[in-house]
C-alpha cells in the first residue's frame, strides 16, 4: 500500500512559491514588499502603488469617500505630470479623466487592467531573475536545510 505524504508548505518556502505567478506574489506581504523593493530598484514603483490604490478604490463602500479617493488616485498616478504618473495610453487616460466627476468602482479597471499586464509581463519576470528574489530564495532554502539537518 502506498503511503500518502502530504508535504506542509512552510513559510521558509514561501518566496519559491511566488514564482507560479504574479497574483500569489501580490497575496503575499512578504512577496509585496520583495516586489516593492525590486520596483523601487528600477524606478517604476508607481505601478504596484496604483494597482494597490486601485484595489484599496474597489473596496470602498461610502460614496463620499469613493469620490474622494478617486481624485486621490486621479492626482497622484493619471492626470499630466502626476507625482507618480503611470504609463497609460491617451484613450485610458481621457476616459478616466472624463469619468472622474462621478466616479464608480469600475473608473480605474481598464488603467488597472494595463498597469498589470505591464507589471506581469515585463517587471515580475525580471524580478524573479533579480539578486533580490534569488538572495530570498536562496536564504529560505538555506533555514529551511538547516531544519532538516539541525547538525549542521
């Protein structure tokens, strides 16, 4: 009879994990700030900072504070020479800028839409080949060795 193992994924496993994709990587604390970090390291944390807000945006029930936040977002990563302008097309940009008057949850999607696929297909590959992802993965399969073989 087989014997059925079921393997406990540990937290010193965790950084490994955040290669499958980028969406358990940003369900991760640890993986979101390893990720922050790396944007940081290229100048283009303005996009996981306006995915975040975006996120944050669509959880907002009150609609004071929908509005309020929106303009938030607007000013600080949409409108012309924002602190943290993201890298939008012109179409997204006028619609959002159109729509900002009386905005909805859905206001920032298609913006949000592109800043993801920008970040999946072009920053979390790199970030997975950075030093700063290999010395993560490297240092939990290090503790994680040295769990198994306390003698060392």
């Amino acid at each position: 009879m087989p014997v059925k193992c079921c393997f406990y994924r540990s937290p010193t496993t965790e950084a490994m994990t955040w290669s499958e994709n980028m969406d358990t990587l940003l369900a991760n604390q640890a993986g979101l700030d390893a990720f922050r970090t790396f944007l940081k390291s290229e100048f283009s944390e303005e996009n996981v900072e306006f995915w975040l807000a975006c996120e944050d945006f669509k959880k907002t029930t009150n609609a004071e504070k929908m509005a309020s936040k929106a303009r938030m977002i607007y000013s600080e990563f949409i409108e012309a020479d924002a602190p943290k302008e993201i890298n939008i097309d012109f179409s997204t940009r006028d619609l959002i800028s159109k729509n900002i008057a009386e905005p909805t949850l859905k206001c920032f999607d298609e913006a949000q839409k592109l800043i993801y696929s920008l970040m999946a297909k072009d920053s979390f590959p790199r970030f997975l080949k950075s030093e700063i992802y290999k010395k993560l993965v490297n240092r939990q399969q290090v503790a994680n060795h040295k769990k198994w073989l306390p003698f060392l």
